[in-house]
C-alpha cells in the first residue's frame, strides 16, 4: 500500500489508464485547500460518544434506546394534582397525630419495643432521642405510603431525573486505554503500537478529523483482510500521522457541509421521527440516520416540487457518500439537472457537463467496455429501453441485435466504437458506410462479421426494422450541442463507470433546456452503465451508489431487474420523482417492491398514495368503540336526580360503554398520505441490507 492513498482495495493504482483518457483526476501538483481542523476535545468527544445498537433507520450517535411497547402513561395534570392531594393527606395524617386527635394508639409499638428503662431514664437527651427517632421512623412511613399513592417515583423519572441526567453527560468520562477509541486499541493488538500511538498523539494535538479517522480504520481494515502488509501500513502512518493512506484527489474533507455526519456508523441525519402515534414508540422522537446498510437495498422518494426532495434528501446522501469516498469507503455518481444543487463542484473528482463547452471531462457512451454485444445491450436500454413496444411484435432484444450487427464489425475494422454520427449513418442504412465495412472485413477472416453485416442489411427497411426508432433516438445527440461530447477516437477524457472500482466521487449534469428527451436518455444510459459495472467487479466491499435526481422517463423493464440485483454486488440507487405516474403503470408496484426504502413526501396525489398504500400493506390495531346509552330513571327520586344533573351539566345521564376488538387497517392510507403529512414531513419505511426492516415512519426532514 502506498503511503500516497491511491491504490484501491485490489491494489492497483487508482489512475489505471493514460492521463489522456483519465476516468480520475491527476494528484494535485499543491495541498488542497480543506476546512480548518476540528478542536481536538471536540473531535475526542465525538469519538468517544456512545452509539448503541438500533433499529434500523434510528440515529445511533448518542441515541437513548426506548422500550418497545409504550408505557401506560398518566396524563401530566392528572399525575401532579394527585402528588399534591396525597402530600396534603400525609401531611394532614401527621398534623392529628401529633395534636393528639387519634388517641396514642400509634405510640403503642414504641411501647412494646423500647424498652421502659429507655423511656423513663434520669437522662433528658436520650429520652428525647428515642422519642423523636420514632417520630421520624413513623414520618417517612408515612411518607412513602402517600409516595406510592401519589406517584412521587414517576413525578421523579418524568421530570427531575432527564435534568439531573444531562450534567454529568456534558463532563464526558474517558475510558480506559483499553476501551478508548482515540487510542487505536485494535493496533496495539496486532502489534502496531507504533502507529497508534502516533495516531492518537494525532488525535490530542487536533491534527486529526472524522474522514481521517474512517480513512485510517478502512486502511487497516485491508491489512486485516490480507490485502495490504502490516509493515507498509505502519510505515504510511508513521510518515504521515493523520494524512495517511490519502485520496487520490488528496483531498481530507469536503469543503463545506450542510447536513449532519457520523463516520464511525456511517450514517448521515435527514430528520427527526415525529412524535406521532403512528409511529411506533422505539422510533418516536430519535433521529432517522441512513448510511450504506440501507442504502444497499436503494431507495425511491417520491414528491411533488418544491416538497424538499434534493435539499433534504438528495444532497445530504450525496454530501455523506462523497465523505465515505474521501475515507476510501464508497463510490459515488450523482446525476441531475445543471443547477440543480447538488453540492459544489470542489466536492467531486469528476464534473461532466453534458452540453457545456467547458467541461473537462465527457461521458463514455459505450461505457468503457470493449464487448460489442456488451455495449450493444447498454446502449439499447438507453435507446429504446421507455418504450414498452418500440416495434411491431419486438422487445429490446431486437435492438440490441440490431446494434451488435453494426458494432461488432466497426469495432474489428477501426479499433473502436464508432461516434455518434457514424452510429447514425450505420442506424440509417445509408450504403456508403455499410459497404466500406464489409470491403475492409473481406479477406480479414473474420466470416462471422460478414454475415452479420449481411444479415443487417438484408433486414434494413424490411416491415418491423427497429433501425429507424434507433436512429431517430441517436439523432437527439446528434445535435451541435453535444458535437464535443461521446468522443470515441481518444481526444477527449471520457469518464467511463468502469472506474467505480475505485472510491471517486462524479457528477454528471444534464441538459435540461431544450434537451429533455437527450437528458432522460443518457440518464438511461448512466442507470444502465451503473447496474452493468458495479455486476462485473472484482473486489464489492467498496459500496457503489447512483444518485439520480429525477428519474423521469428512466425506469425501464431492464432497469427494475437490474436494480433488484444490486443489493447482491454491495450497490444502490436514490431515485427520485415527482409522482409515480412518471413510470409506466405496469412497473410502478415491480418498482416499489424492487426498493427496500420507500419515502412519500408532502404533498402526493391521491393515486400515489393509493400505490404506497398497497406495498406498505396493513397490521392489526386495537380499537375502541366508545357508545353513550341514556340512562332511564324508573323511581320520582331518581327522576328528581336526573332532572337536577341535567340543571347542572346540561345534558342527560348516560352510561358509557367501551368495546375493545381486534381489526385490521391500512398503515398509512391513501389519504391520510395525500392530506395528513404536514409540510416538511415524509412518510418512510426501510429495509436494510440484512433484511430488517421499519414499519413507515412519519419524519420531520427539518429536524
């Protein structure tokens, strides 16, 4: 491992291809700019918070667990008043006792324990010590009879004890060097009691932050794992201190934050559970945290605009997987609308701006394999892949038949895929290039190409050619917009997601004005590439996720399947939209099933709701039926009874009778999702990657 940070988790260089064509940025010639280092007592005070084990979803960092089931809890009033008649009762007891109202009859155990030559001794002292002593033992008797009638202990644990509580927690206890994490005692176990006690020294002097921590402890994780050698680690550590095993960017943090991060769990906080009762009582009130653990079963949030979807959801995920790729931990593609605020620039390795002339990097359009027919079935998935009947009596198979006809042979005589333009002279039938293909195949031995060429040609411009809807898409980027974009002839640097074997950090902006079918069909192509990669690598302990800002127009047949495959290959995907009517009506339930995180923001639609309502199912409850049933007087001193209560409260006796039974009810239903989340909320389940799983959860995404 070299000390520079830039070998992945396999051991090769994070830079595997020539400069010129480089899917990461080149080490920085000078030290990146980072926000100041964390005070050091605040750094250790993180590190030593406590973070029990939670139900999936809670916020670990300093989360109080609560029981399961909710206390029957008397109402505040109702517990104070009865505290203060019960005092009053106590102290009413003692006032007759000690006035004598009530005989001497609770002097007489005094009489018959203590002895007579106690009580009538010359000594004036020590008569009045026995004495009073059995005064107090009679007082606190009867103050802990009225405590348990008053419920002074519940007085006590409901509004004392949490006061009492918080003061000590401020004057944080160290532990032991044994059990402090600042110490690094998994490296004085293995013998490394050299670095870690630079890494600690690291740590007191302030020198050290959370990414460093994650970026050390994924390091040694690979000296655990055998992928890297002790020695080279602790030499890493040794020369470096806390800036050891860098990025490849060399970059130590984002340059700023805007949601809150813990890096031991993993976790970053979008909100707050509501106290709401329907949410279960072990959920209300803690802090919703998401990390990879449940990202890897992806996640689908849906909300009209403006309901808080990129600013509450999309950015905080994206900012928490940059900061787990600075620790050498995930890789990360974020795609959206140019200007959709998605974090700033400083906070990627690659920036592609699909359409913007300044852009440094492109986007490969093959993907960076060099498989025809692999290129071939990417490509047609973000062709034709929305049309659910592109052809009379085909499928998508068709397509990426037509497609591997074409780029098979161009790829054996040109070495390379061809451009945008050529793809669509080939897609066109157009003779010229067709034929310049199979002249340059004759005599090549290569008979196999031949006959697919035919074969393409014999089919073009026959009844159900799919060739012409190919071409008719291709020309949506055959535009003088892209002219500089999907460059396959090595003069610019295209970004291929071949590279998500390594911890990178993309951003791919779409052209939203003027090119919306162009955006919705490379961000096909991305969703495709994406779930193509992160299936064919080697080493999956690094977590991959796509973020896709709106996915309009982008859930496909192809991409449900391949989105239920990721949680296999340690990947996910955030998606987001504005309404399920956004995906064809046969996918939306194969798309809500294929999720294990589904959010309904504020704001759903009726029908939406109704399609949540479905996959969240129901469970049974526990309702009261509640009927007043007049009373009916029989005797003229009843009558005179009833007819004064009902001078006095108005209205006429009756009896209440209360009918408890079991039923069955939707979680959440379609309305009460259209009409009952407040602005600011979402309704959440989850499911992680071990398959436990959170009922939906109402959310405050402000808190």
């Amino acid at each position: 491992m070299d000390s520079d940070g830039t070998q992945d988790a396999r051991g090769t260089h994070a830079n595997p291809v020539p400069r010129a064509r480089s899917a990461v940025p080149p080490r920085p010639t000078q030290a990146p700019s980072v926000p100041p280092l964390p005070d050091s007592s605040a750094f250790l005070t993180w590190l030593r918070a406590p973070r029990p084990e939670a139900l999936p979803g809670v916020w670990r960092f300093g989360h109080r667990p609560r029981a399961k089931e909710e206390p029957e809890q008397i109402p505040t009033r109702q517990l104070i008043s009865g505290a203060v008649i019960a005092f009053l009762v106590g102290w009413l007891v003692w006032s007759l006792l000690q006035n004598g109202y009530v005989g001497e009859w609770w002097l007489l155990p005094f009489k018959l324990i203590v002895p007579a030559s106690w009580r009538g001794g010359s000594s004036e002292v020590v008569n009045y010590l026995v004495y009073e002593g059995y005064e107090l033992l009679v007082a606190f008797l009867i103050m802990i009879a009225v405590g348990r009638l008053g419920r002074w202990g519940e007085i006590w644990r409901r509004f004392v004890a949490p006061h009492l509580r918080r003061s000590p927690e401020r004057e944080q206890a160290v532990p032991a060097p044994a059990e402090d994490p600042a110490e690094w005692p998994q490296l004085r176990a293995a013998g490394a009691v050299d670095a870690a006690d630079r890494l600690a020294a690291e740590a007191r002097a302030g020198r050290m932050r959370d990414v460093d921590h994650a970026r050390i402890a994924r390091a040694w994780q690979g000296v655990r794992s055998g992928r890297f050698s002790l020695a080279t680690f602790t030499s890493a550590v040794l020369q470096d201190g806390a800036a050891a095993c860098l990025h490849p960017s060399g970059e130590r943090d984002l340059p700023a934050r805007i949601a809150r991060h813990d890096l031991l769990t993993g976790q970053v906080r979008l909100g707050t559970t509501a106290d709401d009762p329907r949410n279960p009582y072990a959920y209300r009130g803690a802090g919703l945290g998401l990390g990879p653990d449940l990202l890897g079963t992806s996640l689908l949030a849906v909300g009209p605009a403006g309901s808080g979807k990129t600013g509450t959801v999309v950015r905080p995920l994206a900012e928490s997987l940059c900061l787990h790729a600075l620790a050498g931990r995930a890789a990360v593609v974020v795609v959206g609308a140019a200007g959709a605020g998605l974090g700033p620039v400083d906070a990627y390795d690659v920036v592609v701006r699909i359409g913007n002339p300044e852009s440094v990097y492109d986007l490969d359009l093959y993907g960076g394999t060099a498989d025809p027919d692999e290129a071939a079935a990417v490509l047609a998935e973000a062709l034709v892949g929305d049309l659910a009947d592109p052809h009379p009596g085909g499928d998508g198979r068709r397509s990426t038949t037509v497609l591997a006809q074409l780029l098979g042979p161009f790829r054996a005589v040109h070495d390379r895929f061809p451009s945008v333009p050529e793809l669509r002279q080939l897609l066109d039938g157009a003779p010229g290039p067709l034929d310049e293909l199979r002249t340059a195949l004759q005599g090549s031995g290569q008979e196999s190409l031949i006959r697919e060429l035919d074969a393409r040609v014999r089919q073009s411009g026959q009844p159900g050619d799919v060739a012409p809807v190919l071409a008719d898409r291709v020309a949506l980027l055959d535009r003088p917009a892209f002219a500089g974009f999907f460059d396959t002839s090595g003069q610019s640097k295209p970004f291929t997601l071949k590279a998500l074997d390594h911890p990178v950090r993309v951003r791919i902006d779409l052209p939203e004005r003027g090119h919306a079918d162009a955006s919705r069909m490379l961000a096909r192509l991305v969703l495709a590439q994406f779930t193509a990669s992160v299936a064919a690598r080697e080493d999956r302990s690094l977590f991959a996720c796509l973020v896709l800002d709106d996915a309009t127009g982008v859930v496909t047949p192809e991409a449900v399947r391949a989105i239920q495959r990721l949680r296999s290959a340690n990947a996910g995907v955030v998606l987001t939209l504005r309404t399920l009517d956004d995906v064809p009506r046969p996918l939306r339930t194969p798309l809500l099933g294929a999720t294990g995180c589904r959010m309904a923001l504020s704001g759903l639609t009726p029908w939406d709701g109704q399609d949540f309502a479905e996959v969240w199912g129901k469970e049974w409850i526990e309702a009261r039926d509640v009927t007043d049933r007049q009373i009916i007087a029989e005797t003229p001193a009843g009558k005179a009874l009833h007819m004064l209560r009902r001078v006095i409260t108005g209205k006429a006796p009756t009896q209440r009778a209360v009918t408890v039974r079991q039923v069955e009810r939707e979680r959440w239903s379609a309305s009460e999702l259209a009409h009952g989340v407040p602005p600011g909320h979402a309704v959440l389940s989850l499911t992680n990657v071990k398959g436990e799983h959170a009922p939906p959860l109402l959310v405050d995404l402000r808190g």
